[in-house]
C-alpha cells in the first residue's frame, strides 16, 4: 500500500493512473509522465507509483524508455551520492548511486535521463 510504501525506507512515491494493461504489467501515468510497471491495476484505476532510489539508473536523456529530467540537487550520504531530479512533467525524483571508482558525480543543472526497469516500479492501488 502507500502507506508502507511512505513508512518503511525510502521510496518515490507518486500519484499515479493505469492508463493500460497486458500480461507483462501497466502503464502508469504520473504528472503527465509514462511508466511501465507491476501491479494489480485496472486500466482507469487510480492509486499510486514507487519505485526505491537504488532502483533507477541514469542514462542519455535520448535513450528509448528515459524519463529526461534537470539534476536539481545533489548530496553525498555515507558511500553514495543522492540526487533529486526535476522531471520535465513536473515532479521530483530522488536518486540513488553508489560512490565508486569510475563514477562521476553528476552536476547540478545537467540534463539526465532516468531508466527504470518495469519490475521495479510498483503500482499501488488507491486505499477505500
């Protein structure tokens, strides 16, 4: 639900519509932003998407499948570095990278492309 969602670590939690189904998962819509994910929804169902900050990875704003965003903030935590991106339909996402050899930190202002794989991006039905 998104309540644990909310509780339990940390999560991207966005409202969030089916827009469509088939065997493989949904589409979501989120802010005027398409995600394929898991779920139970329903197409017109309305609830919730999550998708935990380790989960998304960043890519060519161009790449097939990328949400394409502006690299608002950036923070170091412990051994990674956390970025919120800006998405061009309006919403923030926090981000997630390990620090480590060969990995640059990102700058703010830089335009970035996120990927995330469908089976980590949950929809979570509206509670009654």
């Amino acid at each position: 639900t998104r309540f644990v969602a909310d509780f339990i670590g940390t999560a991207n939690v966005l409202d969030a519509v089916v827009t469509a189904r088939d065997e493989k998962g949904c589409t979501m819509q989120a802010h005027g932003v398409a995600f394929r994910g898991v779920g139970q929804g329903a197409a017109g169902q309305r609830g919730a998407l999550s998708v935990r900050p380790e989960r998304i990875d960043f890519v060519d704003p161009a790449a097939p499948g990328a949400v394409a965003g502006t690299l608002a903030l950036s923070r170091r935590v412990g051994g990674l570095m956390e970025y919120e991106v800006a998405l061009d339909g309006g919403p923030r996402l926090v981000v997630h990278e390990q620090l480590r050899y060969g990995v640059p930190e990102r700058t703010e202002g830089a335009r970035v492309g996120l990927l995330m794989r469908p089976d980590d991006v949950r929809f979570l039905p509206a509670a009654d």
